[in-house]
C-alpha cells in the first residue's frame, strides 16, 4: 500500500486525541481562575430584579419555586416573579392566581392564549412587557422547576456592579430527591460541563453558554441585543450568550452561586432533553460561521482557545470515527506501528480520565459524595478496562501475547478479533450507547438500557447524541421544543 495512505491513517487516529488535549487544556485553565476572575471587580448590588419563569403546565411544582424565590436572601420590595402561562390546560393559571394574591407586589401571572411555540417565544412575551415598564433594572430568566440558594441572587448580581458584565449565569446542580443511578450521572457531568468548563471560559473571557435555567441580564444588555430572545433555533440561550459578548460586554459564570435542578432519570428523557442541546449547538456554529477562528469578527469567541474548545465537543463523533478507521487500516498496513500508537494513544487517554475524574471530585466534593462511582464509570467498562491495561504497557501487550515485531499474519482469529474490537470500539461505542437508548425507548427492562449505558459509558451516549443531531438538522427536522417531564421532587441539599 502507497505509504502516503499510513499517513492518513495516523492522522485520523491521532484526531481522537482532539478532546482529550482540549479536556487536558481546559482543566488546567482552572488553576488560574483563583487569579485571574471577575470577583475583584465585584459589590453589594441588589438591582430591582424581574424574574421571569416560562411555565407549561408546571402546576406541580410552580408554587414551590415561587415560595423559593421569594425567600432568597434578597430584598422582597426589589423582587417581582412574572410567570410566563404559555396556555397551560393543567391548574398552573390556578395556582399563580393564588400566589399573586398572597403577594401582590411580587407575583404576576403573563398569560399567553396561543402556546406551543417553544420557550424562546415564550419568554419574548414576558420580556415585551417587563421592559415596557420602567421598574426592572435586571431580568432574570430561569426555569420553573428550579430552585435557588438563598443567596445565589446576591451573588450573581454582585457582578452587574461592573457596567461591562451584561449577563451572569450559576451552577445548576442536579437535586433530584430521589436520584437513580443515570441522574447521578448527570450530577457528575455537571461539575465538568459547569464547575470546571466555566471556570476555565472565565479565564479566557469567553463563556459558551449562559445556563437556560438560571441567566442573569441587565437591562441595558437585553435592550442592546434587541430586547428578545432568539427564536430560531433550538439553542436560545447559547444565542443570547454569542450576542452579549460580540455586542461588546461580558457573560460571566458566578460557581459560588448555586441552583438545584431536576435532571432527565432515564435513557429516553436525556436524548430528549440534549437531543435539543446538541442540535441547538449545530446551529449556532452555523448562524456564528463569521467568528470562528477569527478574533475581528468573533473577539474573544474567535480566538483559537475558545474554537479548540468548541469543536472539540461538537465534531467528537467524527474524530471518534475517524480515529477508528486510521487504527484499523494500520491494522492491516503495519500492525506493529498501529499496535504501538494504540498503546498511546490510550495512554493519553488514562492520563487524562484520571485527571479530570479527580481534579472533578475535588471541585465539588458535595457531589463527589453521592456521584463518584458515576465518575469512576463515566467513560464505560470497556473504555475503563483499556485505560487500566494501558496504565500498565506490559500488561496490555500480554493481553493479547504481542512481541516486538510481530506482524498482523502471526495473530490467532481470537487475537484478531479482540485488536479489532478494541480498534473500533471509539465508534462501537456510540452504537452500544443507541442500543441503550432503543432498549428504553422500547419499554425494555431498565436493567438493560443501564446495562448496556454502563458498558458503552454516559459519555458515549452524549458522543452519539450530537451525531444524532447532525442527522437531524441535515434533514431539516421540525424545530421542537420538547419540554423535559419535571416530576417536582427536586430538593437543595444541605
């Protein structure tokens, strides 16, 4: 075979390493963020604050968030909580209605009579009339099942003291009570997706995403990018995110502040749920195509870290692929050199999971209480007894009994057969992912939907979510808002 076409291949394996540098790179970042942050440019600064909650049939636990609101540890007489009804047919109209007459001066009931047309048009109906009005000097938009320590407010308009912050967004934390198993997946996945990522955007001074349920925006910011939500695309809040920061002020994410969220407790729910994430994401490179790579047009959204970052996440899939079909050609072109980079690659890999699972824990050891064992299994059984036998290069070599120079002809079927499934497995692996989700889709017991989750790993799962979304936005799928079902037994723990 030409040797040009071993290059390739070495290329495309060594593409899989893609996330794992950007991971490494990004969990380095939060060293910094101890120096270098946005709390010294901070003050005491209790804004006159409207909260605005988008309500669909919430009747279950809307009463309880409102009781929550105004309990915070925050001026009753600067607080208004504005419940955007988007033609809710459950007893939500009933229950505002009762609240608004306990608190008159703080709880008003925005009814829409033609729903159904997503959150971002429900929000913009809210938003229309709370800046008609010149009370609100910040809005704040949440959603209705969460629930917000009672200082999380104070510590995030803290930063609006500082006339170039626009927006400010807190760490959601999953508080389901009781969690399962998959939740406290989720609870883990949320220390990196927020407790560590944005700590790491902070440093870089650009924020991918401001948390849809839980974003702080002053008034002037909401006014400057048009005084709406964008409504076209799945990813609202990742818009207003872009907008703020490329209108020229910053969105900045406050971890000290914490929100308590109901997470998706099956397979289903979370395609659901980050099928609309991921497809949102696809979007937004799209619609932002201008910024990439490009610090003119994009500031510091176009630089390359924050690019790395980005792409990272949002191509995995393919560099997943990829990396598979550039191992399993050098399988067959130079075994010894695929074997070799395999080796490395995974090397790589163990290094990395261990560090991030780690450093992760230490974060937020509140979490690590109740989600190490997610940590710990986050990457799947497979991946985790790979990067076990690559922390020991004698032992993975015994495994299947190689020797320097061994040729791919000296393997037995059975040593071909494990090299290749091991080869292919960064792509087998989302395939066991969707397996899991068709299992629970299909009413299978849960034990199997866990059971293949647990060998294909939760990160797996989101790999082949976003590769899902591709599909769909290729095919112009219907832009659906699928509203995650909220069971209301989220909890702040103590």
């Amino acid at each position: 075979m030409p040797l040009i076409f071993d290059y390739i291949a070495i290329f495309f394996a060594l593409l899989g390493t893609i996330p794992v540098w950007a991971s490494l790179y990004q969990f380095f970042m939060i060293g910094i963020h101890g120096i270098k942050n946005h709390y010294k440019h901070t003050a005491a600064y209790m804004p006159r604050v409207a909260i605005i909650v988008p309500a669909w049939n919430e009747g279950d636990v809307i009463g309880n968030t409102i009781e929550h609101l105004l309990s915070m540890d925050y001026p009753k007489h600067a607080l208004r909580v504005y419940v955007v009804d988007d033609a809710s047919t459950d007893h939500t109209p009933d229950v505002v209605k009762e609240k608004h007459e306990q608190y008159p001066d703080n709880v008003f009931h925005l009814r829409r009579e033609k729903g159904g047309q997503g959150k971002a048009h429900t929000l913009n109906h809210g938003i229309n009339i709370i800046l008609e009005e010149n009370w609100a000097e910040a809005l704040l938009i949440i959603d209705a099942d969460v629930l917000f320590e009672k200082n999380a407010l104070r510590l995030m308009t803290r930063h609006l003291a500082d006339k170039n912050v626009g927006s400010v967004t807190a760490y959601i934390k999953e508080g389901s009570a009781p969690g399962n198993f998959i939740s406290k997946f989720i609870a883990f996945e949320y220390i990196t997706a927020q407790a560590a990522s944005r700590r790491a955007q902070n440093v870089m001074g650009s924020l991918a995403c401001l948390a849809g349920g839980a974003q702080l925006h002053s008034r002037e910011n909401l006014l400057a990018i048009g005084g709406k939500i964008d409504t076209s695309s799945l990813a609202e809040d990742t818009f207003t995110t872009f907008k703020t920061q490329l209108n020229g002020r910053k969105a900045v994410f406050d971890g000290n502040a914490t929100v308590w969220a109901e997470e998706p407790g099956s397979v289903v729910a979370i395609w659901k749920q980050r099928l609309r994430w991921a497809r949102g994401n696809v979007q937004v490179t799209k619609a932002f195509k201008h910024i990439w790579l490009n610090k003119k047009n994009g500031k510091k959204l176009g630089s390359f870290s924050f690019s790395l970052l980005w792409f990272a996440i949002l191509l995995m899939p393919v560099f997943m692929i990829l990396s598979s079909i550039g191992l399993i050609w050098l399988f067959f072109s130079n075994f010894s050199e695929s074997w070799l980079l395999f080796k490395q690659l995974w090397i790589v890999n163990a290094f990395t999971y261990l560090f991030v699972t780690i450093y992760s824990l230490i974060i937020d050891k509140q979490t690590a209480k109740k989600a190490w064992l997610q940590g710990v299994l986050f990457p799947g059984i497979i991946s985790l007894t790979i990067i076990v036998l690559s922390c020991f290069p004698a032992a993975i070599d015994d495994f299947i009994h190689f020797v320097n120079g061994m040729t791919q002809a000296d393997l037995g079927l059975t040593q071909k057969i494990i090299v290749l499934f091991m080869y292919a497995w960064a792509s087998l692996c989302m395939l066991f992912a969707y397996w899991a989700y068709i299992a629970d889709k299909n009413k299978k017991p849960y034990w199997l939907s866990l059971t293949l989750l647990l060998i294909s790993g939760f990160g797996a799962l989101l790999c082949t979510i976003t590769l899902y979304s591709y599909i769909m936005e290729y095919k112009k799928a219907e832009l659906k808002w699928d509203k995650t079902q909220k069971s209301g037994k989220v909890v702040i723990a103590g």
